[in-house]
C-alpha cells in the first residue's frame, strides 16, 4: 500500500507548475537577480516586505540615473503564454515600471515597432499594497525572458515591490 502511495504523490507533483524565478519574494536576496545601476536605487529591504522578512525597494532620487533590475533569463518557447503577478506600493507616484523582456538570439533584447518592451506595467500611486498581473504571447524570435525593473525619467520617488510570480503555459 505505501509503494502506491508514494507513487501517486511523486505522479501528481509533477503536474504541480515549477517555480520559474528562484528568488520571487526577495528573502535570498539578490539571489535571481541582478542590477546595472551606476549609483544604488534599488535594495532588498526589510521595509519593502509585503509578505516574508525582505522585499524590493525602488528609492530614485536622480533626475539622470535610474532603477536598473532585472531577473536572470528564464527560458521560453515561441507561442507559449507567459503571465506575471506580482505586487506593489508606490506612495509618491507614478515612478516605475515592470516588463517582460524577450530575448532572442544572443540574448538581444527584443522590442516592439517603437523600440520598446512589448510588454510594461507602469506601477501606480497607491499607498496600499495593490496587485499587478499581465499576460504576453512568446514571440517566434524568442529563446528566453527577463523581468525588467526601471524608473521612469525625471520620476523621483519610492516604489516597494514583492513577491513575484511567473507562469508558463
């Protein structure tokens, strides 16, 4: 009886969806992710935690640097259906946004017909915690993604962020 047992768990686990970013609530740290900021904006912060001990804080106070974040690459196929979810507050205003980057060959970035990622979510002003989620069809040029955290020009402002969730269908 325990054999069988066993062997419906370890059957029906594998039909549960993995977790495609290894750090989505921050609680490793940078563990997952990475920036290119030439002066600090973003940190993991206690203060940003939604949910757990750690969260993602956009603190841009420059009118000419800003929030450069973004995932490592996970890979995708062309015509699956990617779905982000995440969370968000933003008490000072429309600061940042967040988007799916394809990448294609070489790990190019991959625009649409105005030069920009195909898909963004601008974070809006909000004390509270507000939930974001958006969903983008994998282009066929596409070999991977990445999550894209910038501010947006001239914005000065903080913005939290926490606990991330991708999806693959």
């Amino acid at each position: 009886m325990k054999p069988l047992i066993i062997g419906i768990f370890l059957a029906s686990a594998s039909f549960l969806p993995a977790q495609i970013l290894p750090n989505p609530g921050f609680e490793s740290g940078l563990e997952g992710w990475k920036t290119t900021e030439k002066t600090p904006i973003t940190s993991i912060s206690t203060a940003a935690a939604r949910t757990g001990e750690h969260g993602l804080r956009v603190e841009d106070q420059s009118e000419t640097d800003g929030a450069r974040f973004f995932s490592d690459a996970f890979t995708v196929s062309p015509g699956q259906k990617v779905t982000i979810s995440f969370w968000a507050r933003s008490p000072h205003g429309d600061v940042v946004g967040v988007s799916l980057q394809p990448l294609g060959a070489r790990s190019r970035p991959l625009m649409d017909e105005k030069g920009q990622p195909p898909l963004v979510i601008g974070i809006k002003m909000s004390a509270d915690w507000k939930q974001y989620n958006a969903s983008y069809t994998v282009p066929d040029e596409a070999e991977s993604m990445v999550i894209n955290i910038r501010s947006w020009s001239r914005s000065k402002g903080i913005v939290d962020l926490d606990d991330f969730d991708v999806t693959i269908e």
